[in-house]
C-alpha cells in the first residue's frame, strides 16, 4: 500500500474505513509521524477498539497530548506540570502495585482545589474490574486509554469525563483491548467493603 497520509485525517475523524491504513502505520516511520502529530491537534471523537490499540503504541507523550488541558484543570495545575504526567504514563517507573492485583497506580500532587482528594492516574488490566464502592464525596474520572463499563450498562472511552455525585455507588469493568487508563479525583474519599480510604490512606 503507497504512503496514507492523505487519509489519515479523514481516517482519525471517522470519515473513512480501511483497514489497511492500520497496518501501513506499523511499518511506515513517515505515515506514523504524521499520525503522531495529527492526534495532537485533532478534536476529541470516539476512537474504535484497533484505534485504540494504535494509539497505545504511538509516541509517549503524542498519544494523551489532546487531554492536556483537561487534566491541568481537573487537577488545577499548570499546563506543564500535566504534560510531564502525560509523557510519563508509558514508563514503568511513576507507577506503583496496589494491593488489588490487577491494578496499579501513579500518584500525583494536584492545586489547591484537590487538596482533599484521591488524585492520580489508576491502570487497570482489561478484563479485570475494580468492586462496588460508595463515594464520600464528589468524584471525577477522566479516561484516557480502554474502555470503562460501568454496571448501569454505560460505557465510556478516553476523552470522557465522568461523575458521580457524593453518595452514590457503583463497580466497573476494564474493556477493550488495551488497559484503562484514567485520572480519579475523588474528594473526601471513598469507602469499599466498610472501610474508609481517604487521601492519606495507604489502603490502595
């Protein structure tokens, strides 16, 4: 197949369908850059599975740079302290095991409006789900890679912006193919099984 460049926009905004242009970029340094700096400046518009899984593999910081902005606001930050978080989301050492096994952990310091929340960036294995918990306060998720599929039967991908409002509960499940990824600012805290887990707590 010759160069995709030419398509790759329409192909990003889901204008177009090929999957030839999906293999192409794994092969094509050229066409890949262009798919690299395209992602950055394209609006936000739901992704397909394979997309996705493309994005996965783009460049560190290419493939998440669309939510900059969002996360400096939800964590009330400047724009380049979120763009440091974003470029490091792909390298094994800011995150950390929690003690639930399929998932792990990348813990951030947020502004002055996060000062009593959970805050940070959760990855959760596909497939694996994260248990029914209520939350003490107000809650914020941000997806940034996979699928999230709450019990109510919604489903959500990155660039969604979640809430729940203090008192309510809920348990999900990591869909697609690739790990979810999402920023949580949950204020006050959360209670899972009984147990409070606030933002000192070492629980997760």
């Amino acid at each position: 197949m010759n160069h995709v460049v030419d398509n790759l926009h329409d192909w990003l905004l889901g204008d177009i369908e090929d999957p030839r242009i999906e293999e192409h970029l794994q092969s094509c340094a050229s066409c890949r850059a262009e798919f690299d700096r395209l992602i950055t400046i394209l609006p936000r518009v739901p992704l397909s599975l394979s997309e996705q899984a493309l994005l996965s593999k783009a460049t560190p910081y290419a493939r998440f740079s669309r939510f900059t902005a969002d996360i400096a606001d939800l964590m009330d930050v400047e724009f380049k302290k979120a763009k440091d978080w974003l470029s490091s989301i792909d390298a094994p050492t800011p995150w950390r095991q929690s003690v639930m096994p399929t998932m792990q952990l990348f813990d951030i310091e947020g502004g002055p409006k996060v000062s009593n929340a959970i805050v940070g960036f959760v990855k959760i294995e596909k497939g694996a789900g994260f248990p029914n918990h209520k939350h003490i306060g107000k809650e914020k998720m941000y997806i940034l890679q996979g699928n999230l599929h709450d019990e109510d039967g919604s489903v959500y991908g990155p660039g969604d912006l979640i809430e729940h409002v203090a008192g309510s509960d809920h348990a999900f499940l990591a869909g697609g193919n690739v790990p979810l990824i999402y920023l949580t600012v949950n204020q006050i805290g959360v209670e899972i099984g009984g147990n409070f887990i606030g933002p000192d707590s070492d629980d997760l």
